[in-house]
C-alpha cells in the first residue's frame, strides 16, 4: 500500500508575510509539520506542495520531494480542496492520500500514526479536530474597521452534535 502525505504551504501570506517561514522555536513554521509527518514513518513519499522557492529551501534538507503549487492555487482565494484536488492529480499513483497544513505546528507524530491506523476497510477517510472551548457561535472576522459574526444562525450546542471522539 502506497501512503503519501502532502504540506500545502503558498508563499504570498497576506496577513503576515512569509509566515511559513517565520521562526517558532528556532525552526520554520512549515518544519516542525514536515518533521512530525516524517516522524510518524507512516509515509511512503512526503511532498512539500508550495509555489515558493523559499519555503522549499527551508525544508529541503529534509526527506521531502516537491510539488510545484499551480498560480491558481496560491492565492487568497484558492481553497485548500482546490491545492488537494491538483496534488492528487498530478502525483504518483497512491492507496493513502493524507493532507497537512504547516500552520498546525503542534501535532505530534504519533497523533499522526494513531490517525493513519484508523483507516480500514470501513473507514476510507478521517478528519483530525481539536476541541475547543469557546461555542463556535463566538466565532468572528474583522473586515475593514467592522467585526462580524462568521455564523448567524447557530443554536446547537456541542452536546447536540453527532461526532464520535477518539
């Protein structure tokens, strides 16, 4: 079974500049993802998708293959299932398709391994979530000098929700 995992990381940050770069512990943000997949020994290939030279050369010397992220795919408006969808379709064949982002500098390793042998005969894809504390109706973004709610028309507490924790 063949078992990729792809970091999606685009150069043009917009809200701080070249933050998959930037240095949190002493390593950039885009390493410390790119070494817990690597850690996990769960894949088989490991591409770093960007269309920035600079955010490969930070994580070059890493066991990591590249994947040259499209125009299109590397703006604010391209969505993360946009960059997945061009990535499935332009790599090797593969069984195991897994998509990391670099902003999430804190997963472990071995969350990784423990996600990766979920995956069975009647589980063909997991998510990975983190609870959280505050009701996601608090959620709000800052457009121009107004705040406003992402949702509107939320009543369902947690509790209501029908997802399975592990």
């Amino acid at each position: 079974m063949t078992k990729v995992a792809i970091i999606s990381a685009r150069g043009g940050s917009t809200r701080l500049k070249d933050k998959n770069i930037r240095l949190l512990g002493g390593k950039p943000l885009i390493q410390w993802m790119v070494e817990a997949v690597l850690d996990s020994g769960e894949f088989d290939d490991v591409y770093v998708s960007t269309d920035s030279d600079k955010i490969f050369d930070a994580v070059k010397h890493l066991n990591v293959k590249r994947h040259v992220q499209p125009a299109q795919n590397a703006t604010v408006k391209a969505t993360a299932l946009n960059s997945m969808i061009d990535v499935m379709n332009d790599i090797p064949k593969y069984d195991v398709f897994a998509y990391f982002l670099p902003t999430c500098p804190f997963l472990e390793s071995k969350y990784i391994k423990d996600g990766v042998s979920k995956l069975s005969d009647t589980v063909d894809y997991l998510v990975s979530v983190s609870y959280y504390e505050e009701p996601v109706q608090l959620a709000c973004i800052k457009k121009d000098d107004d705040i406003i709610p992402v949702f509107d028309n939320l009543t369902a507490g947690c509790d209501e929700c029908k997802i399975e924790r592990w």
